[in-house]
C-alpha cells in the first residue's frame, strides 16, 4: 500500500486498543507511522512498555491522544501481548479489527478463523492456526535517531558486545555460551558487561560486533500422551495445527536485534532461513547479518574471521534493510494493507 491510498482509505483515523496491560512496543511503531502518514491516531492509554532506546512516541503527549474507542474511525488495533489470548473488540464490524500479538509465548496464541493476527516470533515450521501475519519488533523513531550519528565502522572497537541479563526461557543463549562464545572469544574480546540504558548504548555504537541472538527451543510435547491424559489444559495449549519440525526455535525476535541493526553493528544471529524465523521481509545471511549454524559452530566462527573485510559492508547493509523495512512507516503501511484486505 503505498501512502496516498493509506491516507485516502484511513483518514478517519485508527485506534489502537491495549488489552491486559499498556500499548506494546510495536504498537507504539505502528503509531509513529499512521502519524508520519498523517493518519489520526487515538489510543485506550498512555502507557507503552519498551526499552528506554527503542522506546517509540518519545516527546508525544500520549495523554491527549487517549480517547474513547468511538465506532467512527477508520481502523482498530487491539495488542493482545499482556493476555496472549483473544479479546473480543466490540461495537465495530469486524472486518475494520486486526489483532497484535508481541508476546514472548505468541506461538501458542489462536485467533478464530474469521480474525487476523499479527504475530512476533513467528516460526514458519510451526502452525497453530488461523490467519497469522508475521511482524517484527522492529524500530522506533528515537532508535533510529539515536543511531543517526555512529561512528565509522573502522573507527570501533574490534570486539563483540554480549550484553545479556540472565533470564528465564533463553537457552540458545545459553547454549552459545557453552559452545559457541568461547570459541569467538579466543579471536576477539567478548564484552559481556552490564549496563544501563544509555552506557549501553555508547557500547553498542563503539563496538564493531553485536551477538543479538536469542530464544528458546521447543520440542512439541503435545506429541507426549501423558500431558493429554494428566495435563489436558497444557496439551491442548501446546497443540499446534502443523508441525515440520522435531524440534524448533521459538521467542527468537528481540529489542538486542533492531539496535544491533540501527548501530551499525555487525549483528550476529541464528541462521533465519534454516531455523524457520518468518519476517515479512528477511534479511540475507551475509548480506545483512551474520548467521550462526548449530550444527557447525566451530565453522561458524571461522567463516564470520573469513569474512572479516566484508564486515562494513554487511552492517551498513543490514542498517539499511531495517530502516527501509521495519521503520514505522513501512510497519504502519504492512498493517494497513492487511486492514484494507479485511475491509
């Protein structure tokens, strides 16, 4: 949908509705579009949740754009991420709701069939069901200004930021830490310091190699008949619509990845393609990040050594290909698209 159609078709506004908890931050993204666009936007609250760097509708008085959900408007986003369920939006055609979901646990997340969910994590091995459109969390206005003014690539630190908080549910950073940062460490420095928001921020821009991969893995125990005779609720949680894989990596978006991207940074990740990451839009393994093979860690680090002088290249490259993909204007035309099918 390119932005004149968007603005003939929504000029009466969209409004985005928080269930269960405040505006997430891509429902936040999604509002800095409509706004470039020069589409109204209403909301339920004036609170978002993100991180202090990817926080969008910085300098916004949220308060003053916080209104009644009124049956007039154009559009409706209802954010399920705090309730990782269906909420029903009442009192407007369904045709003019889509649903968002950037729950770590959005892979469990069904919708009735007659409803559209926009989902991060997504993983194109596994199908719960109903219709699903892959977003991601991508970046905020404040992010991609913040980044504006980076320092040369050559200019950097030649070491990797590993900037991780210990946390529930992420063992594939867990798991690269046993057998894969050890072997990149005896190349280059590893910094695996904490820092708060704006420290990190300096590190990421002054390092040259940013480790954003995460996620967990799953194994569909479903499959298991004991959880559907003893733990039917977490049976029927787990039951997916189809499965192509033994095994999968879920949860694997993050804040880490975009400011990698809008750093400048070369950013390393777990291969997209062959781990099934769905994106509308997906990056090129060394064209715009780094990939890592499970199988082949080892290998895995020789080749990124191998590929040392193609390094700016890739991440100027992989800055680029966010912006023009998941900026918020390309994020709020993407969502608009899918509300002009359903309308």
């Amino acid at each position: 949908m390119n932005p004149e159609a968007a603005r003939k078709a929504f000029g009466k506004g969209i409004y985005l509705h928080a269930a269960g908890g405040p505006l997430t931050h891509n429902a936040g993204c999604l509002a800095e579009g409509l706004m470039e666009l020069g589409i109204p936007v209403k909301l339920n609250t004036d609170k978002i949740t993100a991180r202090p760097v990817s926080m969008p509708l910085a300098g916004v008085d949220l308060a003053s754009l916080v209104s009644p959900a009124y049956t007039n408007l154009a559009g409706y986003v209802v954010d399920i991420t705090h309730t990782n369920a269906y909420v029903p939006f009442e009192g407007v055609p369904p045709a003019r709701v889509i649903y968002l979901n950037q729950s770590d646990a959005a892979a469990f997340s069904r919708l009735p069939d007659d409803q559209v969910l926009l989902v991060a994590h997504e993983n194109s091995f596994a199908d719960k069901g109903g219709v699903r459109r892959p977003i991601a969390f991508g970046l905020s206005k404040r992010l991609i200004a913040a980044t504006e003014k980076r320092p040369a690539f050559f200019a950097r630190q030649h070491g990797a930021l590993r900037n991780f908080r210990p946390t529930l549910n992420q063992g594939v950073r867990a798991l690269l830490d046993i057998a894969f940062v050890p072997h990149l460490a005896r190349h280059m420095p590893v910094d695996s310091s904490l820092r708060k928001a704006d420290a990190y921020l300096a590190a990421l821009l002054s390092n040259s190699v940013c480790l954003a991969y995460g996620g967990d893995f799953y194994s569909p125990i479903a499959d298991n008949p004991w959880f559907a005779k003893h733990e039917p609720a977490t049976a029927e949680a787990h039951a997916f619509k189809h499965l192509s894989a033994p095994a999968m990596v879920l949860r694997w978006d993050s804040f880490r990845l975009w400011e990698s991207f809008a750093a400048g940074c070369l950013t390393v990740h777990l291969d997209f393609a062959k781990y099934g990451f769905a994106l509308p839009v997906m990056p090129e393994p060394w064209v715009h990040y780094a990939p890592l093979d499970l199988d082949n860690l080892v290998g895995s680090v020789e080749e990124l050594l191998d590929r040392e002088k193609q390094w700016p290249d890739i991440a100027e490259a992989g800055r680029a290909w966010a912006i023009q993909h998941y900026a918020p204007t390309p994020t709020a035309l993407r969502a608009l698209a899918v509300l002009t099918v359903r309308s």
